[in-house]
C-alpha cells in the first residue's frame, strides 16, 4: 500500500494521547488484567499510560513490523508470547486495515484488545476503541513529531 491512500492528517498531542487513554481506562477500570500486552511499536506508549491508570505491573510485548513510515508492507513476526491472552490487555495505538490486528488475535484469541484510534476496516476486530478516524486519514503520533521553533506571523509577512 502506498501513501497515496491518505487524504487527512490528524495530528495527536501528547496531552491528547493521554486523556484519550485515560478515557478508555475508565471504561476498564472494574477488570482486572493479569498484565498487558504491547503491540510494538505503537502501542508502547499507551501501555505504559494503561498500565499506570489500571496499576497494572506485568507488561509483555508482541513485536511486529507491517509499516515502513506511511507504507504499509509483509508483516514480520519478531517477538510472540507463550500465552493465549487469557486475562491479558492487548494495546495498540491504532487498529487501521486489521493486518496487524487479525495476526495478534490468531496469538492472543482470549486478551481483551483495545487501540485507542480505530479505522472502519480493522475496527471489528477490537474489542474497545475510543475515536475512530476515516480509512483515508494519517494519524501523527506525537512520538513521531518534533518541536520545532515557528517564526512569528509578523516577521513572515515582512518578508
């Protein structure tokens, strides 16, 4: 898949990443995990937000690369576990076209899989989700961006 495909761009702060996160654990909060389970590299971030709203300890990984930047390529299996989910959080940040998705659910067919942004074709295969974007739209992830200085309005205008 090329980044053609992409006609929106919704940009994701940091402060809106964790009240985002927070949101979802409200609605998780009366479970209890056994631990969570990461899918690398997205949802790093937000397990580590989940684990300290749900005081969850034991945080594992599945590691799997489909992405190189916005093209979507073969998924490459890196790291599984030696469970099949049973207790578990699985998080993501995003479930987009569910490749990704529909191989984790094969290795975890019993966690409870949330993605804090979800997309129209992987949306069915999580179990929670909080905001969902168009199929057509590129999420910016704040760990993908930098602050950069911003020349003041007035000194571009005098150009």
């Amino acid at each position: 898949m090329s980044n053609a495909r992409y006609h929106q761009h919704f940009t994701v702060s940091w402060d809106q990443l964790h009240r985002d996160v927070r949101e979802l654990c409200h609605r998780l909060v009366e479970r209890d995990f056994k631990g969570i389970v990461a899918i690398t590299r997205g949802g790093l971030i937000p397990a580590a937000l989940f684990a300290r709203e749900l005081n969850v300890r034991l945080i594992d990984t599945v590691c799997i690369s489909s992405y190189d930047h916005m093209d979507q390529g073969g998924l490459d299996v890196m790291k599984g576990v030696d469970h099949d989910g049973d207790g578990w959080l699985l998080v993501d940040d995003l479930v987009d076209t569910g490749k990704t998705a529909r191989k984790v659910r094969e290795m975890l067919p019993k966690a409870h899989f949330v993605t804090v942004y979800a997309k129209p074709e992987g949306r069915p295969l999580v179990d929670q989700y909080l905001t969902e974007v168009a199929q057509d739209c590129w999420i910016q992830f704040p760990w993908d961006m930098g602050v950069a200085y911003v020349e003041p309005l007035v000194d571009q205008v005098k150009r």
